[in-house]
C-alpha cells in the first residue's frame, strides 16, 4: 500500500543535552520560522514513562550557568495550542508525539515578609498517562451563565431567539442575525437559518456564498440551521429542490469554506439553547486567553496556536467541578 501525503508541520520540537546532573537536557519548541522558542525548559528525561510525569524548569530561571550539548532529537510539530495553563504538543512521528505541559502555581506554607508567595511547577505527561490516570470529574472553562456578556439581535429579526441569563438587544449587525458583544466589540456571530429560509438561499448561491464568506470574517462564527441534516435528504419536506441537490448544495459549502461552521439543530428551541451554550462557551475561553495581554486577530478566542513567549504569560484555570 502507498504512503500518504506528509501531515503540515507548524513548528519544530528540538531536545538537547545539558550540562545539568538534575535536569540532562534541554526542550525547546519553536513555531513556523521564529527564531526565539515558544517554550524552552530543561527536563529531567526525553519522554516521560507510561503512568509518570517529568518535572520541567524554565531555561530562564536557571540559577547556575549550563552548557548545552550536542542535538538529540529534531522532530517537527504537527500542532500547538494551549488552553489555560495547560500546552499540548503533537509530533510527527509513529510513537511518543502527543504530550501535554502543565503549569502549577503553589503557595508557599511560610513565605518570606516582602517576598514571593507563591512558586511554580510545570509538569510534562503523555497521552498514556492521562488515559491511566483515576478520573475526578470532568473540567470545562465554560461558565453557565457569564457575567458581563451581551447579546445584540438584528434589527430586521423576527421572532427572535430567547437567551435565557443573557443580557439582549436590539441593533444593526455588519452580518449573521446574533452576536455577542463585550462593549462595542463583536466576540462571536450566529447566522439563523429556518429550513425554508435555506432553501429559498440554494436560489441564490452567488449570494449565500458572500454572506458565508462575510461571517467567516469572525474567528468565532456559526449558521445554525432550525432542521435536522436528514431533513434536506427528504424529498417531501425539500420541495422544489431535489433531495440529492440539496446534499451537494450543503457539502459545497463545507468543501469552499472549510473553517465555516454548520450547526444542524432539530427545532428553534434547540437552536436558541447550542447558540445560548455556544456564545457562554467562547465568553468564558476567551477569558483565559485575554490574560495573556494578546489582543492580535489571529489569536481570536479560546483555544489558539501558541505564539514566541505567550507560555511565560499563561494564566487562569479552568472552571467546573
């Protein structure tokens, strides 16, 4: 059987030896073609065992002079992200190439008058680890109900969406039909979609397609349709289109706009409550992220690519149980 393709890389992995007995090598990670590493620590081992985890240190806080030895491993980085304090790392490689690092912020039991209160560990595991680790609930960085949040519906909507929890409005939107707002600044977009009102849009496909193209605008973005998928596949409830139209018509848009989101709800009420989770989902991500003091378009909201130095900058935790 052939090979595939080569998975895209966005950065490279680069494990060195080190002149220190605790800590024999020295990880750094660097994205696309930067120069300065977005992560570089010293660690204790090249990989962490099945069920253990590896202390890390920042290079930076080393308090003696190291000297750095000859390469042992180059392995480029399929991808890199992080949530919160916690970094995951991929590999392009068959076997050790997912790992996360987790940065712990302590209190000390009896700190010094006028110094430091707290310290920091970070920590280096793998997928194995995790998946052998007991459980104790699951976390999530979504609030039920964020505070502070606003959500603006367009003037020209009808029979609007109930968000309950959320503060609403009325107002003109440069696209989609609800948004959530921080001040004047739009988070995230939702486009509504009844069933009828997406067939009468296969009408007009050159239009529909800048309106998709105009919402994707928006890191944060979603068309929520008030059907199910199966629905368009129906012969009797698509009239005039041909169900099999209606199949290419949706896939089209997947395949011209990979990053646009199509979210199939069964009724209105379903509709209304994803996109009530959704816009509480990105409010409450995008408060871990705005604690790295980021505010470049291409970072957005929650979950994004790690950029040179953002790792020294992670703050916040996650919120649940």
């Amino acid at each position: 059987m052939t090979s595939v393709g080569p998975v895209p890389h966005v950065g490279v992995w680069v494990l060195e030896r080190c002149s220190d007995p605790k800590f024999p090598y020295r990880l750094r990670v660097y994205r696309g073609g930067r120069p300065e590493p977005v992560l570089s620590f010293l660690v204790r081992d090249r990989w962490p065992g099945a069920s253990q985890h590896i202390f890390c240190l920042r290079e930076q806080r080393v308090t003696t002079p190291v000297e750095i030895g000859a390469e042992v491993e180059r392995i480029p980085v399929v991808a890199l992200q992080r949530n919160g304090k916690r970094l995951t790392v991929i590999l392009d490689r068959p076997r050790q190439k997912r790992c996360d690092f987790q940065i712990v912020e302590k209190s000390y039991k009896n700190p010094e008058p006028g110094e430091a209160t707290t310290y920091e560990q970070i920590f280096w595991f793998t997928q194995t680890a995790m998946q052998q680790r007991r459980p104790r609930g699951v976390r999530l960085y979504s609030a039920p109900t964020p505070a502070g949040a606003r959500v603006r519906m367009a003037s020209d909507e009808r029979y609007p969406w109930s968000f309950g929890g959320l503060a609403t409005e009325r107002g003109p939107l440069p696209a989609g039909d609800y948004a959530l707002l921080d001040g004047d600044e739009i988070v995230a977009v939702v486009e509504r979609k009844t069933l009828q009102g997406l067939l009468a849009d296969f009408g007009k496909m050159d239009v529909l397609r800048q309106r998709m193209l105009e919402l994707m605008a928006f890191e944060h973005h979603a068309v929520v349709i008030e059907a199910r998928y199966e629905d368009l596949l129906s012969p009797s409830k698509v009239q005039p289109w041909p169900a099999a139209f209606c199949g290419k018509a949706i896939a089209e848009l997947y395949a011209l706009y990979p990053r646009l989101r199509l979210v199939f709800c069964s009724n209105r009420k379903t509709a209304a409550e994803w996109t009530r989770a959704y816009f509480a989902a990105v409010w409450s991500v995008r408060g871990h992220v705005e604690q790295l003091g980021d505010s470049r378009p291409d970072v957005g909201v929650g979950p994004h690519p790690v950029a040179a130095g953002e790792l020294d900058q992670i703050g916040g935790a996650p919120v649940g149980p």
